[in-house]
C-alpha cells in the first residue's frame, strides 16, 4: 500500500515573472522652522538629509549590501537619492530615476507647513486623518491622482525587471499609498513608515502582493 502523500509548508518564493521591490523610506530630512520654508523642487518640498538621516542611510546600505539587488530607483526629490548614495555605492549601481514616485503634493502646506500643522493639532490635519484624503489641504493632490502615477511608476518598473529585486528609495505617502493599493485597504492604514524603514511589495503583472512592512531591526 502507497503512503499518503504528504504536503508541506514552503517559505515564499517570488512568482515566475514577478519583480521584488523593496520600498525604502528616505532618511530623517533637517527640521522644518516656523516662518521659513523648504527649498522648493517643480512646487514641493526639497529638504536635505539631517545628521541622523545620514546616519539611517548608511544603516539601510549596511542591511541591505548583502543581498542581490539589480536596480535601485530614488524620485526628483533629493532626499531620496543621498538616502540611496551609500547603498548604490556598496553595490555598484548608478540610481534611476522615478519621477512618479515622489511624495504626494501638499498644494498650500508645502515646504514644511504640513508638519507644522500636523504637530500643532490644525484641524485640516485632524479632518485629513478623518477623511483619509490628502485633497483635504487646500491645493493638495487628490487621492486618486496620487494612486494613479503611483501605479504607473510600479509598473515601469516592474515591466523592466522581471523576476529581478530592486530598491526604491521613496517616500511616506508614496509607501503608505503604495501597499494601500496593494492590500486594498483603507487610503491610511500604511501611513507614517518610519525614516530608514524597509517595506516590501511582489509584482506579478497586474497583482501586488505585500510582503512587509516597516522594517527597522537595522536603525538600532
């Protein structure tokens, strides 16, 4: 008499023609300072790293150097790319650019007044919160606008780098939105990745799958 077979458990494995992405979240940029603005970059704000995002740059290049990584993609914004200096660096590739990747547009709380407001308890923030829509700020990029070139640059993406890893150095509302389309959940419920984290998504044609969140066991 034959055993009955038997079926294990396996660890994931990426999907033939699926593109790994690791989001990385950009390092702690410098205080925004009542009264003065960012420098600004085609209308949104264009802060340098701090002294501590520095710090966070180097820790995600040391985390990540080990593995197999075929391509690294920052935004317009510069943050993005000296986060991603250390790393492309240790692994000998020149960063791309992925302009659909930068972060949402604030419209009015621009350079720095949306952390302001968001610290001092303004009650757009509360509604913003509320609502789960960043059109709440007068000016701002509307959800679906947001989703819809977020969706465009994954794909670009993704189309270039069949059954490859790649890095992508972004941003808050970027990764936030990202694995919200992703899991299909509530706009906000990814929100607020810290500076230095690790997130990652599969793509497997018109499927995202999330396969983690906020990886921080690096930063100490």
């Amino acid at each position: 008499m034959n055993a009955p077979r038997q079926y294990r458990q396996h660890r994931f494995s990426l999907p033939r023609g699926g593109t790994e992405i690791l989001l990385v979240r950009h390092g702690e940029t410098i205080p925004s300072v009542s009264g003065q603005e960012f420098d600004l970059l085609d209308g949104q704000g264009d802060p340098p790293l701090a002294p501590e995002g520095r710090e966070q740059a180097e820790r995600v290049a040391e985390r990540l150097a080990g593995e197999e990584i075929d391509a690294i993609y920052v935004t317009t914004l510069r943050r993005t790319s000296e986060t991603a200096a250390p790393l492309a660096a240790r692994v000998g590739l020149t960063p791309i650019v992925e302009a659909d990747l930068r972060e949402v547009h604030l419209g009015e709380w621009e350079g720095g007044r949306y952390r302001e407001h968001v610290a001092e308890g303004h009650p757009l923030a509360r509604e913003l919160l509320r609502q789960q829509r960043w059109d709440v700020i007068p000016g701002a990029e509307s959800n679906e606008a947001f989703a819809a070139r977020l969706r465009a640059g994954i794909s670009r993406m993704a189309a270039a780098h069949h059954g490859q890893r790649i890095v992508a150095v972004a941003h808050g509302g970027t990764i936030g939105m990202i694995l919200a389309i992703a899991s299909g959940s509530r706009p906000f419920a990814f929100i607020g990745a810290d500076n230095g984290s690790i997130s990652r998504i599969v793509v497997v044609g018109e499927t995202w799958l999330v396969r983690g969140f906020n990886e921080v066991s690096h930063l100490g």
